[in-house]
C-alpha cells in the first residue's frame, strides 16, 4: 500500500496559511496602533485633585498635604507606593489604598487609628486600642476619651511606636471591656490611674467619683458594675457616694456618706 499526500489538499492548506497571514498582520498592526495611541493618551492626563475618603479624626486637607502628590504632574506616572508610604509614616493612619481615578485624580482611602484613650507619660499623647500612640493634634472629630495615668517608664516611648507595657495593655484591655458591655459604662470613666503597679483605681466623669478595680477579671468586675449603675444608682442620691470597691467576689461594694454596703446584699448571719 502507498500513502502520499494529495496534491490539492496541500495547495489547499498553503493558501488557507496565507489567508491567515494576511488577517494576523493588519490585526497586530493595529493593536500595536492602538497601544501607542493609548500610551500617548496617558501621557496627556495630568493631576489636577486629590480625593480623600475614610477619613472620620484627621481633616482630609491634612491627608492630602502628608500624601505630597505632584499637582499638574502625569497621572500615569505617578508612583502610588510612595503616595502610600508617605501616608503610613504619619502615626494616625492604620491603612492607606490609593489609585488613579480617571481623568484627573488620585484617590485616596485610609483607615485611621481610633483613639481609646489618651496618656499622660510625661506628655500627653492618644493611645488606639493596639498600644500605639498618637500625636495629640486637633482631629477634625472633637475627641472625648479617658486619660490612662500612673504608668512609669513610658517616657521613651514616641508618637507612632507601639509601647510594650503590660500596664499600658492592661489599661487598654480594661477600657474595651467597658465598651463592649456598654459605651455609656465607657463614657463615665474619665480616668483610668494605674496606680504604679497597685489597685487599678478608675475615676467618674461625674464628679471624680473612686471606683477601685483591682487587678484581673475586669469583664466580670464591670458587669457587676453596670448592673449597679443602672439599677441601684437609680434609686440612691449618686451625690451620697464616696467610693466603690470591685475588689470582692460577686459583689459591688459602696461607700455612701454614712454607710458601707455591699450589692448583692449578703444574707443575715445566724448563729
């Protein structure tokens, strides 16, 4: 048996290659056509705003200024990793997006840290729930936290670094459990004094009224606190208040003008 290839079969397939040849060229001449039109389009775009978005504490003229965007520069030449790494220097900002926005912006989209509390280290900074501290600047929101007090050693500790006290996370954690159970059991505490390692001592915003913590359990501690607040308080003068110790077992223990009491009250001895 003989096997060729038949004549007109090949001719066929030489002259369908050509038809395909004649198609690709003109196809990928224009592609690359379009490519440099559309690179010499870019080149045309220039940066004429700046867009902030996400910004709630730190005014958004502050974030255009530290992202130092090249007006009337070319968009597309534009390095956004640096814009970015401008903004993540600046202590407030936790996370930071940014992108062109055509035809003449750059975008910008931070997360900011979120003050928890402010502290006094031999200068008063903010503090976010992460430990790092924060420049006490004038946010665009007018903030309204508690002072962390009586922490030593903290005074090396700079705008931007994350302190490694364990007095300071301990003061940190106690302040979110209050406003996990509640954000009005939050906003009552005006001050949070460490005490130098002692008795943990928080102080009302009404009033300075001592409310002695202790150490550990602090979620179990304010919740018993809570339930005072919201249900004994009520029925009592708060002005007849001197003290309140979370120091005992299950139990809230007041001193009023007069009297020492403990809530839940305890049930009558008999001997």
């Amino acid at each position: 048996m003989i096997f060729g290839t038949d004549p007109s079969q090949a001719g066929q397939n030489r002259r369908s290659s050509r038809r395909g040849l004649l198609i690709l060229v003109p196809l990928a001449a224009g592609m690359v056509v379009l490519f440099l039109l559309a690179q010499q389009w870019k080149g045309t775009l220039k940066i004429q705003r700046v867009v902030v978005s996400g910004a709630h504490l730190v005014a958004e003229a502050d974030i255009a200024s530290w992202a130092k965007v090249p007006l009337k520069s070319q968009l597309f030449g534009l390095n956004l990793g640096t814009i970015a790494a401008n903004l993540l220097a600046q202590p407030f900002m936790k996370s930071v997006s940014v992108y062109r926005q055509i035809p003449d912006a750059v975008h910008i989209h931070v997360e900011e840290r979120e003050p928890l509390a402010s502290l006094n280290n031999g200068q008063i900074f903010f503090v976010d729930r992460d430990a790092v501290l924060l420049p006490a600047i004038h946010p665009a929101a007018k903030l309204d936290v508690p002072l962390i007090n009586g922490i030593p050693g903290m005074e090396h500790v700079q705008a931007g670094e994350t302190a490694s006290s364990n007095e300071l996370f301990q003061a940190i954690e106690l302040l979110t459990r209050a406003r996990e159970i509640d954000t009005a059991l939050f906003r009552m505490i005006s001050e949070v004094n460490m005490n130098n390692g002692g008795d943990i001592i928080c102080y009302s915003v009404d009033g300075g009224l001592p409310i002695i913590v202790g150490r550990g359990e602090f979620g179990k501690k304010l919740v018993l606190l809570h339930s005072f607040w919201t249900t004994i308080l009520t029925e009592q003068d708060p002005k007849k208040l001197k003290s309140i110790d979370l120091r005992f077992d299950d139990q809230v223990v007041v001193r009023w003008d007069k009297t020492t009491e403990r809530y839940p009250k305890q049930a009558p001895q008999h001997g």
